[in-house]
C-alpha cells in the first residue's frame, strides 16, 4: 500500500469505519455520563482528541524505542497506563496554571479521561496494528475525532430526549446505552461506502 | 525458562520509568502546582490561611468545616454548593449541570470543583460550622402576658452565639416531675443577633407542656440551662419585595429579633406586621413596636384582636388575622411574606396568600408542632 496515502486512510477509518467508540464500544463511562450536554460533550471530546493524539505518539516512543529493544512489550499495559496517567496529570497542571479559560474548556475534562479506556485502547490497538509514527498519530487524532462526533451526536439525541417520556426503567443510561447500539448500525453504514 | 537477567531488566526498567515520572511530577507539583499560601475569608469575619491548589471542599474540610457533600468531591452530587463573594475564576463546565440560572445569577459554585488558587472570599450558612451545644445562665424571667415569659439568657459556655435573626435554639429540659429524660424543644431567638452574649427567648405556657411548664414554673433567675443552635431557614431573605411578617402569640419572637436586626442594620423595604391576640391582655410589646415604627422608615405594626373586650377600649384592627390581611393585602403587591404561629394560624394565613397571588416559594415559616 502506498505509504503516503496510508496514514490518511486510517485517520478515516478511525472516524467512520472503525469508530473506537461505537465499533469497539471503548471509552463508554465518560461517554454515558457526560452526554447530557452539547457543550460540555465537546469540552470533553476535544480533551480525549488532545489525549489519544499525543499519548499514541508517547507510548509509540516509549514502545519502539525503549521496551522493543529491552524486549519487554509484554509490560506494555503497564508502562502505557502509567505514561499516559503521567502525561495528563502534567498537562492539567500546565494548563491550569496558565490559562483559566483553556482549564474551563478542557482542562477540567483531563482527570476523568486519565482512566479512560478508550486512550489505553488507542496505543494498544497501534501496537497490535504495527502502525508507524505518523500512522499512529493519525489513528489517535481520528479516533479523538470519532469519539467527539459520537459523543456529541448522542448529547444531541439526549438533548432532544430531555423532553420524550422514556419508560422508568430505561431513564438515564439505559436508553442511552441502546441508543449507542442504534447509532453503532448506522455507523456500519459507513464500511460499505 | 526465561533467563533470571530477563525479570531483572523488566523490573529495573519498569522502576526507572516510574521513577523518572515520580520525580518529573513531584517537581511539577513543586513548581507548577506550588499556589502558596491562600487566605479564604468565610462570612468576612472569619479567615482561614490555607494551601492553595486544591478544591475548597476539601481545603475547608481540613479547617473542620463541613459542606454538605454526597459524591465526595466528584462533582456528580451537586450537593456542595457555596456563594462565592469574590476571588475565584470563572464556571467550570463540570459545575453548570448543577446550577441554575439564578444560582449563577447568585454566584454559587461547587465547592469540589472550585479549586483555591488565590485568596477567595466565600459566604457559608452560619450554621455549618456555627451549631454548637451551649450552657447559659437565667439572667432574667419577666412576664410579657399572663402566659408568655420573657427569659433572657447570658452565655457561660462557649461565650458568644451568632446566628442569623429568626433562628432557633433547642433548649434542654432536664428530668424533672413531668419527664425522666432530658427532652429538647425549639424556640426562637427574640433577641437581635448583634447582641451575641446576651439571648432571649419569649415562651407561652402550654397546659402540661414539658418545656413551657419547666420554664414557667421551676426555672429560677441563677439557674443554669444548656440549649443548642442556632438552626432553621427562617430568616429575612435579601430583596427588594414588601415585607410581611404575621404572627400570634409567641411567633413574635422571631419576628421581634427580625425587626430589630433590621432597624441595626437601616432595611427600607415597606414592612407591615400583622399580630394577632385574643384581646388585650394578649397584646404585648407594643412599646417596643412602637419604638420600632419610629426608627423603621417604612414599617407599620397592626395588631388584630379577634375578641376585644371592653375594658380594652380596642380602637385598632379588630378580628382574625386572616380578615384583617385579607383587608390590607391586594394581589398587586409585590411582597414576600414570613409567618410564626400556630399550625392552625399559618394554614389560614397560606390560603389568603394564596388568594392574594404570593408565590408560595415567597413564604417563609417553621413547622413548630
């Protein structure tokens, strides 16, 4: 396959076809529980896109260049939990002490994506894939991108939803949760494009 | 069988990475986590010298003063709310799902998510940090009706009580002829809460009441007595409305300590105050109140009696309080009102109000049994 076009493929891929959340179904407390709102889903999605981008640089570093040649990628969950758990921490931090207004879009969202499984799953599934550098970054932008778009899509049905009689049972994360499912059929539609 | 050089490596290197990540935080935490020293200023009477850097709720549970919290700091309660007065940045996106439009308006904030990084000034009810047990000695008993007594009460223990006008105390009944367990009831404060060593209370004696019989047959001048407090959400709210106050028989205390907080502190809003008495000899106060219409601007007193006697030589308002506030209330007034009395009293007077367009969240008044 052509290496330039490559990366661009699966920036896509990952947007559409390969939706980390609605394929891999990864990434799933935040998305339930901050999905009421249309701007705070976007503070959020913009906080997992930063995380998932830089981190899969990180741990791509981390990964070739330090536990390859140690031949220790069997420690790869540890190391990447703790280098993506790090890196956040210090960029809150960062962007706490120097800008307010960034903190109160995005800052604030870093802490609850720290665990977030959809990140480690992100720097796992580019080492299981054999992504290159610049693969692996445009993997983890479009599925920052992919899970933005999920999450404000489903904000926006649950906007919408605000104002529908949902049976008692099925209040909050249930119909949410089947609505995800909805949402993972049509997004199938976008492998037969 | 893996080499013992292969866990060796995986160990060693595993230690470094973390320890070079422990150390690369702990030096961040020094440098771009360091806020200093932070002053919070609580009610702007209190300050308290704190680390910065971390959310109020916390930093204030450290001090000993506890917001009320659920979630235990994960801003998914909404429960730790406090009024910001100055000092802190703007909303977090994590707060607005919690606040309303008028809380903003308000300037309330989560304490958990608000993170203290400078000096910051907040406003906390008194009573989160205020309840205390308190003993105190009986510096005065004086009769206001043939069954109302006036106690005023001098601090021992702790010295001083702040509270805000319209609150309550529960004061201890020890066991005695009717009760062989110490029993609590709540009264209201009557005295101004300027006055912080020096507290009284206003009590009607209720046939074989415990507490009332207590206070009007045993309690002696010098003896000594424990109550707790203050309590209660019956306290002027800070507005432009009218003001009306209703009350019989013993509700005046709150509503006295009211009054004469606000003629302490010059409040203009237009206040009547409907009171209503059998006749005559239920009446009391009424120099006070006097004294009261003259330092309040825009205050007016209304007794009501519903039967007058004769030697009352009654020229004033005369029937149910109820009447008589349905006489003087339109439904164009813009007013918020506060009641103490009986149950039965506040029942009636929440159907005039009603009848007169008062918002029911306008209406303020303790459920006192």
């Amino acid at each position: 396959m052509n290496t330039g076009i490559y990366p661009v493929a699966i920036f896509f891929a990952a947007i559409f076809t390969n939706n980390i959340l609605l394929t891999n179904y990864l990434g799933m407390c935040s998305f339930l529980s901050v999905s009421r709102e249309l701007k705070t889903s976007l503070g959020l999605g913009a906080a997992v896109t930063f995380v998932m981008s830089t981190t899969s640089l990180l741990n791509w570093v981390v990964y070739h260049y330090i536990l390859i040649p140690l031949e220790l990628d069997y420690l790869r969950f540890i190391v990447f939990i703790i280098v993506i758990a790090a890196f956040v921490q210090l960029v809150e931090m960062i962007i706490e002490r120097t800008s307010e207004i960034l903190y109160a879009a995005l800052g604030i969202f870093l802490p609850l994506i720290t665990v977030n499984c959809a990140i480690l799953g992100v720097s796992l599934f580019m080492v299981i894939r054999n992504y290159s550098l610049l693969s692996s970054f445009a993997y983890g932008l479009g599925s920052g991108i992919g899970w933005t778009l999920a999450i404000l899509a489903m904000a926006g049905i649950r906007q919408k939803l605000a104002g529908a009689r949902v049976p008692k049972g099925l209040e909050g994360a249930g119909i949410t949760l089947i609505i995800t499912g909805m949402m993972a059929l049509a997004f199938m539609g976008f492998t037969g494009i | 069988m893996f080499p013992i050089s292969t866990f060796l490596i995986s160990i060693g290197a595993i230690s470094v990475l973390s320890a070079f990540l422990a150390i690369l935080m702990v030096l961040a935490d020094a440098t771009i986590g360091n806020y200093g020293e932070a002053k919070i200023t609580i009610n702007k009477d209190k300050e308290l010298e704190v680390k910065g850097g971390r959310p109020l709720l916390g930093t204030l549970m450290d001090e000993g003063i506890f917001i009320p919290s659920a979630c235990g700091g994960r801003g998914s309660c909404g429960l730790c709310k406090v009024k910001l007065v100055s000092g802190a940045g703007q909303y977090l996106p994590t707060e607005l799902p919690w606040l309303s439009e008028e809380e903003k308006g308000e300037n309330i904030r989560l304490s958990c998510q608000l993170k203290v990084k400078n000096d910051i000034s907040i406003q906390l009810p008194e009573e989160l940090f205020n309840i205390k047990e308190f003993r105190a000695g009986v510096a005065g008993i004086r009769d206001l009706t043939h069954d109302i007594k006036e106690i005023t009460l001098e601090l021992l223990a702790p010295e001083e009580i702040s509270f805000k006008a319209g609150q309550f105390i529960q004061l201890k009944v020890p066991e005695y002829e009717l009760t062989d367990v110490p029993v609590y009831r709540a009264y209201s404060l009557a005295s101004v809460p300027g006055s912080k060593i020096r507290i009284e209370l206003e009590i009607r004696l209720v046939p074989n009441g415990i507490c009332t019989t207590y206070v009007h047959k045993y309690l002696k001048e010098g003896d000594e007595i424990t109550f707790n407090g203050p309590y209660g959400e019956f306290y002027l709210r800070d507005s432009e409305k009218d003001i009306v106050f209703i009350a019989g028989g013993s509700g005046m205390a709150p509503i006295k300590s009211i009054l004469l907080d606000m003629a302490e502190k010059e409040v203009k809003r237009k206040t009547s105050y409907f009171f209503g008495a059998r006749s005559g000899r239920d009446l009391f106060l009424l120099d006070e109140m006097k004294e009261l219409e003259a330092k309040l601007l825009n205050f007016s007193f209304i007794p009501a009696l519903s039967e007058p006697q004769a030697e009352d030589n009654w020229d004033g308002e005369s029937g149910f309080v109820t009447d008589v506030l349905a006489r003087y209330l339109s439904s164009k007034d813009n007013l918020e009102a506060y009641l103490c009395g009986s149950p039965g009293m506040i029942e009636a007077c929440l159907r005039v109000l009603a009848e007169r367009d008062v918002p029911e969240e306008l209406i303020y008044y303790d459920k006192f049994g």
